[in-house]
C-alpha cells in the first residue's frame, strides 16, 4: 500500500499542505502590505525632506537629489555616504543601529511583532492537526485493543468492519474477517452438536421398537426350547428382516450425517442421463416386477449433466422407488428429461394416491411420515435425496394432487 495512499496519512497530509499553502499565501500577503506600508512612510519622509530642501535651498535642482535616491549604493556611498552619516551621528542617530526614520522604524517593530504572531499561529495549527490525527489513531487503537479483548471472550456480535484504507483499518479489516470466520465456526461447531443430538435422538428412537421386537422373538426362542420348527424360523426370518431394516437405517443416517456435516468428497463427471436412468431401473427390476408397473422414459440420448454418479444414483433411486411404493399397481411411472443453457430437468411422475396439502411441505425433513406413508417407511429416503442433490448444486420440488399423482422434478443446474 502507497504511503500517500493511505487515508488515514491522508487526513495528516492534507491538512498540513493545505495550512502550508494558506501560511504561505498570507506571509507573502503580509509581508507585500508591511513593504507598502514602509515605502509609503518612506516616500512621505523623502518629500518632507526634500520640500524643506527647497524652501530653504531653492537654487537646488530637485533632479540631483533624485538622481542620488536612485542611485545604487556603491555608486555615491563614498562621495555622500559617509558625509551623511557624520551629520547624522552628530545627532544622535546612528544609521548601523537604528532606523533614521522613526516612523519607519516603528512600523518595522509592528512588522516583527505581527510576523511572529502569524508564525506563532501556524505553528499552533500545524501541532493542532498532527494532536488531532494522534488522537485518532490512539482512539482507534484503543478500539481495536477492546475488540480483541472482546474476541479473546468469545463476543463475536461486534462489528468494526472499515472502508478506509490505511495501515489500521486494514488490521480493523481483517480483525473483522477473523472474527466472522470465529463467528461461523461457532455457529457451525452449535449446528453440528445439535444436529449429531437429533441425531442420536433420531437414530434411538428410530432402533426402539426393532430393537424390542428382536429382543422379544429371542426371548421366545430362548425360552421356547420345544418351540415348532416352522415357528421358530418365522422368529428367525422376521429378527433377519429387523437386522436388515437397522442396518439400513443407520447407514442412510450416517450418509445424512456426513452430507450435513459436509465432510463428504464428491467426485464430479459428466453424466449421461438415459444410461444413467436405465442403470436405476434395473436395480429395482423386482419391485417394479411385483407391482407389474410399467417405466415410461422419454428423452434425448445426449442430455447430460455434472455429478457425482454413485452419489446422484441414490438420490434418484430414492425418489423413483418412492414413486414404485406410493403407485398403483399394473400403473405407470413417467420418467422425462431435457436440458438447456441453465440446467438439466429430470421429471418423475407416477399415478398414486398422492400426497396431501398439509403433507407435502414436509416431506423432505427426516422422519416425516405423512397420511398416506406405507407402514415400513420412515421417512429418510427423500430427506437423503434432497440432501444429496443440493450438495451436487441442483435442486428438487414435489408437485402432487390427491388421487392423480405426484411429480418430483430435478434440476442440475449448470456451471
């Protein structure tokens, strides 16, 4: 940063080259009316002079005595000079001390006491604007020392953000950037805490009633020793599916979890959209296959976008297997895709019940289950899809009318 830059130098600056120029202004002012003053007692003087010189010596020509005022000093000092100086000193006026004039000299006494006023007053401008700018700088030190005292006790509310530009508002400046970025790794530290809490709640209510109902069945089986065959492996088969269930949720949740806490790397590529659905529907060939649904895509085979594949496969798998779950049966599912210069749009649309109005602003928060939710959901899958598609940059909305369907529409936007 230029020294002359800077603002706060600026403020000292400036005000002194303006006091210098105004103090040279008015000395050259001054000093021109003092010389004025003095030639004009002066001239008044040399016509006394020379009017008493020639009533009383009118044979004398007044050329001479102008011709001997214009003269240069060296030129007659030695031819009158020293004369006039004897007659002078016979008076008691010596001219190497005093004035001659006393008029004159007066004005000159006048002249000395008015300079050294006027110096007196400039100078005390000049200490009075370098004070001011020391006092400045001292108060907006002092702030700065208070702001990091306050920083040091964890007070992140105050704000000394500064527009100017010198040395110390740019420390103002990035004491500010530290403390905001303090503030938000504060607030990120409150977020994640209370997030890993709902978590925990989340996940310990969530494994409550599996957990007993594994708990029961192998208390039954323990405690049933001559238990049926067929019984007992309907315990079994049933403490497999709970097995399976938990596993899942906690993995979708730890999934959640890490998304939320952003510590999750994306590996982003270029996405072919119509094989990137078709890899999604074969792996849910079965549960299409049961509720004998038919898949309905229709789109350009070069419509792409940027993602991270195995990422954006599960979201999307989550929404269509929510529509395979939510569809009527021997129902289509209705997949469409196009892009354009902003985004690519992914529309999938099924035929069921749909989804009510008081319902459908919560459907993406974890563990929402609405009127019309099957009894084995939870509510996690669209809450994950929603995640992991906003952290692709892309955004989701759901559109659903009560007995026609519902719409779930994608967009990756671009670049």
């Amino acid at each position: 940063m230029s020294k002359f830059g800077n603002m706060k130098l600026k403020f000292l600056f400036i005000p002194i080259i303006f006091i210098t120029i105004c103090t040279t202004l008015i000395l050259c002012f001054e000093t021109n009316r003092q010389y004025k003053i003095v030639t004009n007692s002066v001239n008044i003087t040399i016509a006394k002079i020379i009017g008493k010189i020639k009533e009383d010596y009118p044979e004398i020509e007044i050329s001479e005595i102008i011709k001997v005022l214009n003269s240069e000093r060296e030129s007659l000092e030695l031819q009158y000079g020293e004369k006039g100086k004897e007659e002078l000193i016979r008076y008691g006026i010596d001219i190497d001390v005093i004035n001659s004039i006393v008029e004159v000299q007066n004005q000159m006494n006048k002249n000395i006491m008015i300079n050294i006023l006027l110096i007196i007053g400039f100078s005390f401008l000049y200490i009075s604007t370098i004070l001011i700018y020391l006092s400045r700088r001292n108060k907006i030190l002092k702030e700065i020392t208070t702001y990091i005292y306050e920083i040091s006790n964890k007070n992140y509310q105050l704000d000394i953000d500064d527009n100017s530009e010198d040395e110390l508002s740019a420390l103002k400046n990035e004491l500010y950037k530290i403390t905001i970025m303090l503030k938000e790794e504060t607030e990120n530290s409150k977020r994640d805490k209370e997030n890993l809490k709902i978590s925990v709640q989340d996940i310990s209510h969530q494994l409550k009633t599996p957990l007993t109902s594994i708990s029961i069945m192998l208390d039954n089986i323990k405690e049933n020793s001559n238990m049926e065959e067929k019984t007992k492996q309907k315990f079994i088969f049933e403490i497999s599916k709970q097995i399976e269930w938990i596993n899942w949720l906690v993995i979708s949740l730890l999934k959640l979890s890490k998304l939320e806490a952003d510590v999750v790397e994306f590996n982003p590529q270029i996405i072919n959209v119509s094989i990137f659905i078709e890899d999604i529907i074969k792996s849910l060939e079965i549960p299409i296959e049961i509720k004998n649904q038919n898949i309905i895509i229709k789109g350009s085979k070069d419509v792409t976008f940027k993602g991270d594949y195995k990422w954006q496969k599960e979201a999307l798998t989550n929404i269509i297997k929510n529509c395979i779950e939510h569809n009527k049966e021997n129902a289509s599912i209705f997949i469409n895709f196009e892009d354009n210069s902003l985004y690519t749009r992914i529309s999938i649309k099924d035929e069921g019940e749909g989804i009510a109005k008081e319902d459908l602003k919560h459907i993406f928060e974890r563990f929402y289950k609405g009127k019309n939710s099957s009894e084995n959901s939870i509510g996690i899958g669209l809450a994950l899809s929603k995640s992991i598609i906003e952290k692709n940059g892309g955004m989701i909305t759901c559109i659903s009318e009560i007995g026609v369907g519902t719409e779930f529409v994608v967009k990756y936007m671009k670049n």
